[in-house]
C-alpha cells in the first residue's frame, strides 16, 4: 500500500468518524440539557424529584466531554498559548515547533491511553457498578479509553501533518499562523 492510498483511507474513515461523533455530540449535549432542565423542573416545581437522573446527566456529560476531546485534537483547536510562535517567522519554523508541541502531546496522550486502558480493564474485570442506577461503572469510564484512542490517533496525525508542512514550507518569511 502506498503513502497516498493510506492518507486517502484515513481521510474516508475520518469523514466518517466526523459525522458519527459529530451526531453524537449534537445529540448528547440536547440530552444533557433536556435531562438537567428536566431535573429542575421536577425537583423544584413538582417537589419530585427524579431518582437516578442525575447519574444518567453525568454519563451523558463525560461522553460528551471526551468527544469534545476528540474534536479538540483533531482540529488542533485546543486551548494553547502560542508566545513561542512569535519568535519564528518561517512556515518551517513554525511547523517545526509545531511538530515538537505535537510530539510532547502524543506522549501525554500515550500515558493517557495507557492509564485509562488499565482503569477500564480493571473496572471491567470487577464489574463494579454505580450507586444509584447500579449500571456497570465501565460505561461512563470507559468513554476516557475511548477518547484517549483517538486522542493519540489524531496527535500522531498531527505530527505527520506538521512534519510535511515543515519538509515542504519554504524556507522565506511565512505568513499567519498554521
């Protein structure tokens, strides 16, 4: 398999990815806010509250926050602080320093990986459950592995992107940011 035909099939299953997280997403923030508006309404207008609504809102949450992730690092849209940027002028420079940022990510989202792995492994060997609605507690932690496998997948994607930019950038001044 060549380099171009393995670029193209990543890009079909990260259009794909996209969609299906995209939609999971949508509707996993419309759910949260339904359930919590629910809760509200329930608890503070009726006086009765709903038993276990607020485990349900919490599984909800940390999936949504591990897709958001997902996201974040995909499109390199994180929150970062980019002073070291202002030093260098040159595209390859700054692909460069890119590439280097990316690489110190992708070890941190290895350990990442790692960790959460073992979590979710050791919780699925036990079988431990939550308190309230006693669902297997693997279905809210498990969304950390989740994340973490692609978290890594688009960190290493990253890398090969900025590395590219910094064999192919000109060596002159470049212009914005990448």
């Amino acid at each position: 398999m060549t380099w171009g035909r393995f670029k193209e099939i990543c890009g079909y299953v990260d259009c794909a990815l996209d969609k299906v997280l995209s939609v999971f997403i949508i509707l996993g923030g419309a759910l949260l806010t339904l359930t919590v508006v629910m809760q509200v309404f329930l608890r503070y207008v009726l006086k009765a509250p709903l038993f276990g609504i607020e485990e349900f809102s919490r599984l909800i949450g940390v999936w949504v926050y591990f897709l958001g992730a997902i996201f974040g690092t995909r499109f390199d849209s994180h929150v970062q602080g980019d002073v070291a940027a202002r030093f260098f002028k040159t595209a390859r420079s700054r692909a460069t320093l890119s590439t280097i940022t990316w690489i110190f990510s992708l070890v941190l989202c290895v350990l990442f990986l790692y960790h959460s792995g073992a979590y979710s492994l050791w919780l699925y060997e036990t079988g431990e459950k939550t308190t309230g609605l006693w669902w297997p507690r693997i279905t809210s932690v498990g969304s950390m592995f989740f994340g973490a496998i692609f978290m890594t997948l688009y960190s290493t994607a990253n890398i090969v992107k900025y590395v590219e930019q910094a064999i192919t950038a000109p060596n002159g001044a470049g212009g914005g940011r990448l």
